[in-house]
C-alpha cells in the first residue's frame, strides 16, 4: 500500500521569516503604510529611541508592496530551503540578522534621507552564499565570481546610472556579506571534518 505524501517543515528558519513577512504586509495594507514606517522600515531617526536600533533588524520584512514581496519571497524560499540544510537553521539566522543589522546601520550613516524595507539584501546574501555549496578547502567557486560580477556589477551599474527607489547600497552589501559568510562557514566547516 502507497503511503500518502505528506507535507515537513523543511526550512524552519526560511518559513519563519516568509510568514513574519507575510503578516507585516499585511498589517502595511490595513494600516496604509503605518505599521512598515513604526516597524518595518530604517530611516534616520533619533538614536534616543528604542524603535531605531529595533528596526535596524525588522526593516528586512517590510515590503512596499505585493509585487515588491512576492520578488523577494521566491528568491528566499528557492535558495533558503538549500542553505538551511547545508548550514544549519542557527547558522542561516545569524545570515539573516546581521545582514539586517550592517544594511540597516549603513543605511542610516551613508543615506540619512532613504528609508529603507524589503529583504533585497538578504535575497543577495543568499545568492552569493549558495554559490559556495560545492566548497573544497583551497578552491575558489567559478560560480561564486561569476554570480559576483553579473549581480554585483549590475547593482554597481544601476546605483551610478539609473534612479530608481531600489536600495542597491543593500543588494551590495548582503551580497557581499553572503559571500564573506559562504565562505568563512565552508572553511569552519571543512577545517572540523
């Protein structure tokens, strides 16, 4: 007799931060945009607030809108899942929040007049780190240098060229960040075996 397929909690970590997401756009649609500036979004504020230094880690929940979500989201939950199984669920969370924590201090040192929200830099963060899932000790990942100059040298390109309201300041940094900890995480690793 076949055994029904049945649906596992694969990612933890990676459908935590969805569902947080998920409901913080929500709450942004039913309280037009209050609960994104209050909670989910870094901008220059006062550092004699409790609320600066918090959203300088919740910021990567907001979303300024569906489509801004949904592009997010299937990059998070295409890359997390893999990452979440190669490192750990504790390891892919402390991705997460120090890429909230450096791109929301950046932000708010280097670009007092932005407000910023979304999870870009924790998408690139991802990206840059699942190039280094097939690390050996001493080598250097094709891939990784190849993701490296398509989407970092796009987000250079468009930072100095093209106006637009995308923080590239964070695509960059957790984009750099994910392949700083790709392979700090892979040498540990290796370095244990």
């Amino acid at each position: 007799m076949k055994k029904k397929p049945k649906i596992i909690l694969n990612a933890p970590i990676v459908i935590s931060f969805v569902t947080i997401s998920f409901f913080a756009l929500l709450l942004s649609g039913v309280t037009n945009g209050v609960t994104n500036q209050l909670l989910f979004m870094t901008y220059h504020s006062s550092l004699k607030s409790p609320m600066t230094y918090l959203r300088f880690f919740t910021h990567v929940f907001g979303h300024a809108d569906w489509e801004h979500f949904v592009g997010n989201m299937c990059y998070i939950l295409l890359l997390g899942p893999m990452l979440e199984e190669k490192y750990r669920s504790d390891i892919l969370a402390e991705v997460i929040i120090m890429t909230a924590l450096v791109t929301g201090v950046i932000n708010y040192i280097l670009f007092p007049n932005v407000a910023l929200c979304g999870a870009s830099g924790v998408v690139f963060a991802f990206i840059l780190m699942s190039s280094f899932t097939n690390f050996r000790a001493g080598e250097i990942p094709l891939t990784f240098i190849l993701v490296a100059i398509f989407f970092m040298g796009k987000e250079i390109f468009q930072g100095m060229f093209i106006e637009d309201n995308i923080s590239n300041m964070a695509h960059i940094v957790g984009g750099i960040l994910g392949g700083i900890l790709g392979y700090a995480v892979n040498k540990r690793s290796k370095a244990r075996k």
